[in-house]
C-alpha cells in the first residue's frame, strides 16, 4: 500500500504532539493558573516559543507537500467522502496558520511581541490598542482562541475519519505510519 513521503510522516506526528501541548498549554495558562504567576510567564514563553517553531515545521510541510507524490485517495470511497477528507486536509493547513498568524498579532499588537527561546523575532504588527472602535489585543486573542477550538473539533472528526475507515476494513492508518 502507498505511504506519505517520510519527512510528510515525520513532520504530521511531530506537529500532531506540538498542536496537543499547544492547546493544553494555551488553556492552562490562560484559565488554570494564577494571573501574574512565574508559572503563568513560562507556559506563554513555551506557547510563543512553540508557536515559532510550528510555523518554521509548517513551512517545511508545505514544501514537503508540494514536491513529493502524495498516496491517492482510497479507492472505497465514495464521491462525497473524498470531497470532505479534501477540505478537511485542506482545513488542517488553513487553520494552523490563521492561528498562528493571529496569534502573532496578538502578542504584537498588545506590545509583548514574539520571543523563539529568548531570541526576538520580527515584529510584524505595530503596538496598537484601538482600531475603528475595536481594541485590537481582545479582538485577536478572541479570534485566535476560536480558532484554535475549531481546529480542534476538525482534527477530533479527523480522527473519528480514520477509525470508521479502520472499522470498515481499510487501514488508513499505515499510510501515516512507521511499522
Ligand atoms: C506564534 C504562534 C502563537 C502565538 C504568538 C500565540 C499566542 C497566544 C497568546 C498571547 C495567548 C493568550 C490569549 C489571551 O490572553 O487570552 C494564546 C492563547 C491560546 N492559544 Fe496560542 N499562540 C500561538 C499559536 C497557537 C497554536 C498553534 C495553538 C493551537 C492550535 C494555540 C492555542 C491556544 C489556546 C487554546 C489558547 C487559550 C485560549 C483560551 O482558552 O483563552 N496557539 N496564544
Ligand atoms: C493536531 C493533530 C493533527 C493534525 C493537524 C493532522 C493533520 C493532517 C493533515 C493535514 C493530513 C493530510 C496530509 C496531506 O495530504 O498532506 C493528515 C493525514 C492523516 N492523518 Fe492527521 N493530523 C493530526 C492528528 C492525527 C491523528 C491523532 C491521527 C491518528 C488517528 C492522524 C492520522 C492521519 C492519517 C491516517 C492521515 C492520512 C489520511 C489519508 O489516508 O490520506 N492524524 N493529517
């Protein structure tokens, strides 16, 4: 059976794990702990710092992507199936970079800017508090916070996609893999 390119599977597993500490990461540290707390700053230093590299990893999926032969579609499926596991694929790139990007925003625009292990990286939002009525660090953080649960709710039907094709009888999950 046809597999992903080797550095596609490596790079969905290391991104998978990076996603799960990012959400448990984000909620804890904005809900669970203390305001103001030393444990609060070094969970956002290790979200930010996570985040910078989710975008480098992310940029080398999608060069990983566009210049290796990717498995076709399971033959079992239906028109319909295929179009869906298509835009849900599709989503799982779309949404990773809109949260992230926004994220970026976020953490420019409320003039924390964004740090990769103490290293400064490039700010590409100016320090701003208000625009046309909206304060910009709020807005964001509620955008970046939505989409990060929707991203969530599309990789749990993401994996609910290859256990119904594993209980139909084809193993998706080999072309993933590493055994
Ligand atoms: C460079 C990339 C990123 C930056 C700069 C960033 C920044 C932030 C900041 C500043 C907050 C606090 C928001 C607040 O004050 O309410 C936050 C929260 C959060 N982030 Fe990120 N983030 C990044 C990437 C991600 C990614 C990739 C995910 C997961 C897919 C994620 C998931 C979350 C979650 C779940 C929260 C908590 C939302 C809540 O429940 O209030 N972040 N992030
Ligand atoms: C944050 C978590 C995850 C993200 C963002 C994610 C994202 C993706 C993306 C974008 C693809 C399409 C690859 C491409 O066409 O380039 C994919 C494929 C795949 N993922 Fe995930 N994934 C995640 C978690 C998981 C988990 C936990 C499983 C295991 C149940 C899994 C199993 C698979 C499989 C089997 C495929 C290949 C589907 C096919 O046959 O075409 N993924 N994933």
């Amino acid at each position: 059976m046809e597999r992903y390119s080797f550095s596609a599977r490596v790079l969905h597993w290391l991104m998978a794990a990076s996603f799960l500490f990012m959400w448990v990461c984000g909620y804890a540290m904005t809900t669970l702990v203390a305001d103001d707390s030393a444990l609060e700053e070094m969970l956002f230093f290790l979200h930010i710092s996570t985040g910078v590299t989710l975008l480098f990893l992310f940029c080398l999926r999608v060069v990983a992507r566009v210049t290796s032969s990717v498995p076709a579609p399971l033959e079992a499926l239906t028109g319909w199936e295929k179009t869906l596991s298509h835009l849900g694929h599709l989503a799982l790139y779309a949404l990773p970079f809109a949260i992230i990007f926004i994220g970026w925003a976020e953490s420019d625009f409320g003039g924390h800017g964004v740090t990769f292990f103490g290293l400064s990286m490039p700010k590409l939002f100016p320090t701003m508090e208000t625009l046309w009525g909206f304060n910009l660090e709020t807005t964001t953080a509620n955008i970046h916070k939505w989409l990060a649960y929707t991203m969530l709710a599309v990789v749990v039907a993401h994996i609910a996609a290859v256990v119904k094709h594993r209980v139909e009888g084809h193993d998706v999950l080999h072309r993933m893999s590493f055994k």
